[in-house]
C-alpha cells in the first residue's frame, strides 16, 4: 500500500501536514510531498479537502501456492541454554495442529551453543530441529533474529508458525511476519482447525475481552500468531524420541545488528517471575497503599510465591510493570491464585483464570472475583493477610 500526493490537484494548502502522526508530509514548492517516514497508514487521506491525496490499495498478491507451505513450526525462545516454558507449551499444541493438518512439528532454536536443546525440543514432540547458532546470536536482538527466522522461513517455508507472547516473541512475530508478507494473530489464547476450510483458527480475546474474536489466514503464508503463555500445559517429555536435526548456517553479522547489549541487569527477582510460579500472591487497589504490599510480599514470600498485581496498583506506582497480571500484564496460571483486594475485572481475570485454585480476600461479598474464586474469605485484608501470614509460618516450622 502506498500513498500518493497528486501534484496537480494539490493546492498547496498545507493541511494535510499536521494531520500526519509519523510527520512524513512536507511542503515543498508549494506542493505536499511525502517522505521515507510515511506508513502508509492515511490518516491524511480524508484531510486533504481537494482529494489529492490518495492510498493505493495494495493489489491482491498474486495468490500464493499455500501447498507449497508445509508443517507446523514453533520458535523456542530460550535465555542462556534454558527453554522458556511457552515453548514447551507450544510444542504439545503444535503437535496436535501438525496431527491434525498430516504434516511435521518442527522447533526452531536460534542462540550459541543451543543445540543441546534440542534433546529436550524432540521430547516434547518435535520431529524436526532447525538450530542457526553464532555468537552474534547469543542473546536475543531485533535485527539478528529477525534476520534469521525471515531467511529460515523463505527457505523452508513452513505452513504454520507459533511463537510465544514473551516480550521477545511480541518483538519478534510481527516483524518477521511484516518481512515474509503475512498475517499474525496476536496474543492468542486459543487454537484450533477451522472445520471448513481446515486452516488454523487462532483465538484471542478482543474489544476489551469482551468478545472472543477467531481469526483465520486464507491468503498468505505462513499462518503466524504469538499464543500468550500458560494457556496451555506442558506436554511431559518422552526422551526416547528423536527426529531430524537441521543445522542452518548463521549468515547474521555482528555489523547487521544495529543495537548492543552492554549489561544485563536483573531487575526481577523470583518475586516477578509469574509465569513460571506456582503460587501467585496478588493485591489490588485494596490494599490501600504501597506500604500494605509488604504483607503481599510477606506471604508470597512464606509460601515461596510470586507477587502479582492488579493494573489499578501498576498504575498507583506500587508495583513496577512486570508484576502485573491481566490483559495488558502477564498471563498466569499457577496451582494457587491469591488475589488480596481485587475487584475482580474482565481485564484482570482475563491473566489469572487458568489458575488451578483461586482464593480470593475482599470486604465487598459481591466482588466480581468471588465469582472465579475456589474459596472466599470476606474481610478486611489488611486483617486477615497477618493472620494468614502467621498460620503459614507456623506450619512451615
Ligand atoms: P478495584 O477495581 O478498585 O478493586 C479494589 C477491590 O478491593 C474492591 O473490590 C474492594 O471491595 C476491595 N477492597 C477495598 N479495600 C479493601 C480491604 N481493606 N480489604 C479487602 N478488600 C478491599 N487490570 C488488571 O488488573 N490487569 C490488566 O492487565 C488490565 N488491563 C486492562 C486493559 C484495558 C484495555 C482496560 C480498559 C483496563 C485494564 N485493566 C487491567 C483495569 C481493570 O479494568 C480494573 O480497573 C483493575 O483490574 C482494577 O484493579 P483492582 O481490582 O485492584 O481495583
Ligand atoms: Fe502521514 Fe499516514 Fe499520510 Fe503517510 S499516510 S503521509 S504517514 S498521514
């Protein structure tokens, strides 16, 4: 898509100038001209009050040979040799779709020295191991692994592609889906086969998570979405099988990744590690103040949890970003889901109803959040946290 100024309609007016957000339209010689900044997005397009300016519709690509694009693949995204645990996850869902579809599950592994991994790839049933390994590769960066998974997918064209809805994979999907000329669901929480047409329906929550939208991808190929982690389990691992390992050389350079990584620092401890935690300790706008987290901290840290917040708290500058659950925060599904003062929103339940049990702390009886919850305690938190805190410590003793 591409949009145009025409020269001879335009009257050098200049409203069209400020209507642009990206600040691509200039006026030169009394005549609007569009520069390298332009997205195509025409915002300008209904501005222009003498239509001179136009967004030519993309043509139709000349359709594609979908038959040419087989198997499923999954991105397994990995820090320092270890696995993110959406990946184990995806690769027991793609299993399923490349059963489903008669074709392979493949894992894609892009790291240095990743290759070890792959024992644990085909465990969770992946016939096909694809590794591109360098030291430019080692932690991950746009322009490399873009690079990488771009050059893999034009090569080997794979009909599908999973990727985990980490803040890499988020990072990752749509650029790479931008490079090969498809489509990409994103943050999905559901997949499927569309019984009619038998491509993958991906589906994610959408208008607030009010509605479940189901998103099919005819045209183009591959099919891609990011699928947000812990909507699925794990499938447990069977180390007797094995598959096709596929070393791919790395052309990536280090010139080609345009920023660098000077320092790693860790800002969230075991704390903020939500998605992997098995107990979760949440506190919402009910705890009244940043101070009262300490007794949210305490218990997460009595019962070796993690602390988790609502968007209200995030807001509040109680909490920093990572510890938010919901909607626009991480989505959770630990063994046990406190929540300490929270309403209970859609936006909230939207990160946390996968939770195996869910006890909920709130003075309100109608709370929404009593509704998703396991067990109910109506009270003041900031009386039955310490008497929750000391019961637990004297167990544990
Ligand atoms: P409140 O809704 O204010 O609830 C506080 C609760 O605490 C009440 O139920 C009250 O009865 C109880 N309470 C008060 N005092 C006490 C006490 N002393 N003891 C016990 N209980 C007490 N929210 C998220 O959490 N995560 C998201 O990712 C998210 N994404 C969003 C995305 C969009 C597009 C939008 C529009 C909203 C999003 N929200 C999200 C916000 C969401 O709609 C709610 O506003 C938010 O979850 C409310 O947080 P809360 O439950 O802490 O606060
Ligand atoms: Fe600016 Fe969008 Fe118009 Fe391009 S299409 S000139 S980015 S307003």
């Amino acid at each position: 898509m591409a949009v145009k100024v025409n020269a001879e309609e335009c009257v050098g007016c200049g409203a069209c100038v400020a209507s642009c957000p990206f600040g691509a339209l200039v006026m030169q010689a009394d005549k609007a001209h569009i520069t390298e900044a332009c997205t195509a997005c025409g915002a300008c397009v209904e501005i222009c009050p003498v239509s001179a300016i136009t967004r030519e519709q993309e043509e139709k690509t000349a359709q594609i040979d979908v038959a040419a694009y087989k198997d499923v693949w999954v991105f397994v995204e990995q820090t320092e040799g270890q696995a993110k645990n959406v990946a184990y996850e995806l690769l027991g869902e793609g299993r399923k779709l490349a059963d489903a579809m008669g074709q392979k599950l493949a894992g894609v592994l892009i790291g240095d020295s990743v290759q070890p991994l792959a024992r644990e790839v085909f465990a969770r049933g992946a016939d096909i191991v694809y590794t591109v390994e360098g030291p430019e590769l080692k932690n991950y960066s746009t322009d490399g692994y873009t690079a990488v998974f771009t050059d893999l997918i034009q090569t080997y064209q794979p009909a599908v592609v999973l990727i985990g809805a980490t803040n890499d994979g988020r990072d990752l999907g749509p650029r790479v889906a931008c490079r090969v000329g498809t489509g990409l669901t994103a943050d999905c929480t559901n997949l499927g086969i569309d019984a009619q047409t038998g491509l993958v329906a991906w589906t994610r929550p959408a208008f607030g998570g009010n509605i479940m939208a189901t998103i099919l991808c005819p045209d183009h190929r591959p099919q891609m979405g990011t699928v947000r982690p812990k909507v699925f389990k794990q499938p447990e691992p069977d180390y007797s099988r094995s598959g096709q390992l596929v070393q791919v050389e790395n052309k990536v350079k280090a010139q080609d990744i345009r920023t660098r990584l000077i320092e790693a620092v860790r800002v969230c401890t075991v704390a903020c590690n939500l998605e992997e935690s098995e107990i979760i300790v949440s506190g919402g706008r009910g705890m009244g103040k940043a101070e009262n987290f300490g007794l949210i901290e305490e218990l997460a840290n009595v019962l070796g949890g993690a602390v988790g917040a609502s968007r209200a708290v995030v807001d509040a500058g109680w909490k920093p970003q990572p510890h938010q659950v919901g909607q626009t925060g991480k989505t959770v599904g630990p063994k046990i889901y406190f929540a300490c003062g929270i309403s209970g929103a859609i936006q909230h339940m939207a990160g946390m109803s996968s939770s195996d049990i869910v006890i909920a702390i709130n003075k309100d009886a109608d709370a929404p959040i009593f509704k998703a919850a396991d067990y109910g305690i109506v009270g003041d938190v900031l009386e039955i946290l310490p008497a929750l805190i000391e019961e637990f410590k004297k167990i544990k003793q």
